[in-house]
C-alpha cells in the first residue's frame, strides 16, 4: 500500500535550510572574530616591537650626541692646545732674535748718527734718532737693508730741527724685521754676534746721549782688538865685550 506524507515538507526543508544558513553565518562570524582578534594580536606585536627599536634608536641617537658633544670639547681643547704649541714654536724660532737685533743695531748705525728711542711692534721695529745729514740717514738706511736680520727700511720722516748741535736732524724708520734660513733655534748665531753676552744691545735699551754713538767704535775696536794676533816679542840682543846694546 503507498504511503502519502501529508506533512507540509516545504516548510520543514525551509526551517532545515534557515538553521543551516544562521549555523554558517554564525560560524563565519565567530572565525571573522577570531581572525580579527589574530590579526590585532599581531598588529599589536608589530607596533610593541617597532617601538622598542625606536626606543634603542633614541638611546643610540643619545649616546651619539653625548660623543658629538665630546668631540667637539675635545677639538676646542685640540685648537688650545695647537695654539699653545704655535706660540712656543715661534718664540722657539725667535728666542736668538733680540739678541741678534741688537748686534745688528749697534752694527749697522753710522758715526754721524745716534738713536734717541726704539719700539718693537710685531715684526715692525721703529727707531727714533737724530743724524748729522740726510745722506748720514740714507747711509743707516742701506746698512739696515743689508743686515740679515733687518729687512726693508721705511723713512717716516726727516727734518731739521736747527738745534745747534752736531746732529740737527731727526728721523723716524720702520723696519722690517726678519730671520735668516739659515738660522734655527739651535743654529749657529750670526758672525760678529754673541749670544751670551747682550751688553752691548741692553744698553741701547737705555738710550742715554751719545750711546749709540759711541758703542759703534768701541764694538768696532775691541773685534779689531780681539781678531788681531798678538805679535811676538823681538829678541833682545845680547851684550858682547866691546859691542854696543843695539
């Protein structure tokens, strides 16, 4: 006998169907849930470890400052201490100067001409003093110009000052100051100057009358009195009988 299913089966397989559809759509929900709690978790470690990089950056960025900071103390420290070092080396260079200078003052001053006062500037030297005539100042000049240790002379000035004196004239020079090639800190000094026995040159310093004048002659006669050989004694003749003493 067949069987008739009078049951509304429609409305069954709609029920079936519509709890399968909300089971899926729960179960999409829930894996969307889960992927998007995954994918925070690991944004999240993402962002953690990204800061903790920009944290040592900034340490590292900090140290690097602090050593820059240092670096540049340490080259301010370095231009001092070079500074020093070419200050010692030029007075290194220049300690024999004065010495040399004043020899080359007494030197080079003509008879007919005496200073009055001198000033040291640099490597300008400025000398005051009066002279018999301007052909005895263009002697000076020359003799200046042809000492090593004195470069270029400059005339400021010359005039009569109709004193009644012997040396109605005064000048003003600058000179130019210079050093050798060949003389170094440890070097040989210059012919005719010593460099151990600066009384002559301190005594220009003084510039009392008639100094320069007269050290001129005296330096001249006692390197004459100095280079010249002692002559020998001439053997004294015996006395013979009946000779004369001769």
């Amino acid at each position: 006998m067949a069987k008739i299913n009078l049951l509304p089966w429609r409305a069954e397989r709609r029920e079936r169907r519509k709890r399968e559809f909300f089971t899926h759509l729960g179960l999409a929900a829930v894996a969307a849930i889960v992927l998007v709690l995954l994918w925070g978790f690991w944004m999240s470690l993402r962002i953690e470890n990204q800061n903790s990089r920009n944290t040592y950056l900034k340490d590292q960025i900090a140290q690097l400052d602090a050593k820059i900071t240092e670096i540049k103390n340490l080259q301010k420290v370095k231009d001092q201490l070079l500074a020093r070092k070419r200050i010692v080396e030029k007075l290194q260079s220049s300690r024999s100067q004065m010495v040399h200078l004043f020899d080359q003052i007494v030197k080079t001053i003509p008879a007919g001409a005496r200073l009055t006062s001198l000033k040291q500037q640099g490597d300008k030297l400025t000398l005051n003093g009066v002279a018999q005539s301007n052909a005895t100042v263009a002697d000076y000049m020359r003799s200046i110009e042809a000492s090593p240790w004195m470069g270029q002379a400059t005339l400021v000035k010359t005039e009569n000052v109709h004193t009644d004196s012997n040396t109605p004239y005064e000048f003003e020079l600058v000179v130019t100051l210079r050093t050798p090639k060949n003389d170094g800190s440890g070097g040989t000094p210059a012919p005719g100057s010593s460099a151990s026995s600066p009384a002559p040159s301190a005594s220009v310093t003084s510039l009392p009358a008639q100094t320069a004048t007269a050290m001129a002659p005296a330096a001249a006669t006692t390197a004459a009195t100095s280079a010249a050989p002692k002559a020998s004694p001439k053997p004294v003749a015996g006395t013979s009988k009946g000779g004369a003493r001769p």
